[in-house]
C-alpha cells in the first residue's frame, strides 16, 4: 500500500488519502506585518490618470438667461479680475496659480500649492 492510501475499515479497498488543504495566499497587511513586505516604492501609480482642472470662475444664473445666451454674449463671474484661479485635480483643490500664455497656448503658474495636510483634510 502506497504512503498516501487510506484502508476504510471493513473494505479492503484503498482509497488515496485526501490531500492537506491549501494555504491561503499571503497579503501584505496594513499594520506592517504578514508574509510578504509591502512594496517600498509607489512606481505603480505613477500612469493613473487625473482630471486637472483650471477654475476661471462661476456664477449661477436661471434658465431664461441661460437660454438668452448668444455669441458676444458676456458672462460675469464671481472672480475679481486678478484674483488666482483655482487648480483642481478630480474637483480637489490643489493650488491657486496666475494665467500665462506658453507658446500661444494658456497655461497656469502655480502661485500656491495647498500643503499635503489640507488635501487630506479634504477628503473627509
């Protein structure tokens, strides 16, 4: 009889011993501790993609205006001219920055970052 047969009692017949079961995977933990480390650099969500968006201003207006709207039409904003426009990543505000013309392209010169604290403070 081979080391991994059972004998059932009142057979003679040999069944092959039921195989131990499997251990579950190791997961790093959140604490620090498990089997396996957690990886120690955070490479893997360097090509996550986020809406960045540059906050001119805004205003609330009704649907007649709305609808009155042509070309030349003029919106006013609640900005002050001036005053920095608002950087967003995924509607959080990240920083405030002045507009700047690259290139004949807009872009934005951050003026102030909002610190790590605040953007977390954010989430809640």
């Amino acid at each position: 009889m081979a080391d991994n047969e059972v004998v059932n009692p009142g057979t003679n017949a040999s069944t092959p011993a039921p195989a131990s079961p499997p251990t579950p995977a190791s997961f790093p933990s959140l604490d620090g501790g498990g089997a396996a480390p957690a990886p120690k650099n955070i490479d893997f969500i360097l090509d996550i993609p986020m809406q960045v968006t540059v906050q001119v201003g805004s205003t609330k207006m009704v649907i007649r205006e709305l609808l009155q709207l042509g070309q030349g039409s003029v919106i006013e904003l609640e900005k002050l001219a001036g005053e920095p426009m608002e950087v967003l990543v995924n509607n959080k505000l990240v920083a405030r920055g002045e507009v700047v013309v690259v290139n004949e392209k807009f872009g934005i010169r951050l003026t102030d970052v909002i610190s790590a604290a605040e953007r977390v403070q954010q989430l809640a």
